[in-house]
C-alpha cells in the first residue's frame, strides 16, 4: 500500500508534507512537528526561535502536542 504525498508551502520557510493521513511541518528543511492519528506531536530538539514560533503557530500553541524525539519524526518522513 503506498500513501499519497502532498507538499503545501504554509508560510515563508514552513512547509508541510502529507504522508496518508500523517501531516509533518518542515520549518526551514527540518521536520519539527505535525499530525498524525495519536494527535499533534513535536519535536523534543530545540532549534532557533523562529523554528519554535513555527511550530507554535502549526500546532495552535505552545502547549499543544505531545513530544517526540527528533529521530521518530526523521523516521516518519523516511518511511
């Protein structure tokens, strides 16, 4: 079963991909954070600020989404 790719450019250096029903921000190249069926998740890796104001806004707050290491989210896009 292959899943449906999608790439929509969100804001300037916030891009969001589509895996199925798995939604995954990039802020700049780097995945940070997205949707999938257990709800929102981010990325536990601090980047810039930019990137945490990107998050933040995808996500709806700072509070929102549950954390996840920088690898499980390389690993979504990857597979």
């Amino acid at each position: 079963m292959t899943n449906e790719l999608k790439l929509k450019p969100i804001a300037s250096n916030m891009t969001e991909l589509c895996i199925g029903s798995t939604s995954i921000l990039f802020s700049y190249e780097t995945p940070v954070a997205g949707w999938d069926d257990k709800g929102a998740f981010r990325t536990l890796q601090h980047y810039s600020a930019t990137t945490t104001k990107h998050i933040n806004k995808y996500l709806g707050g700072k509070d929102i989404g549950r954390g996840l290491s920088q690898v499980a989210i390389n690993e979504m896009v990857a597979s």
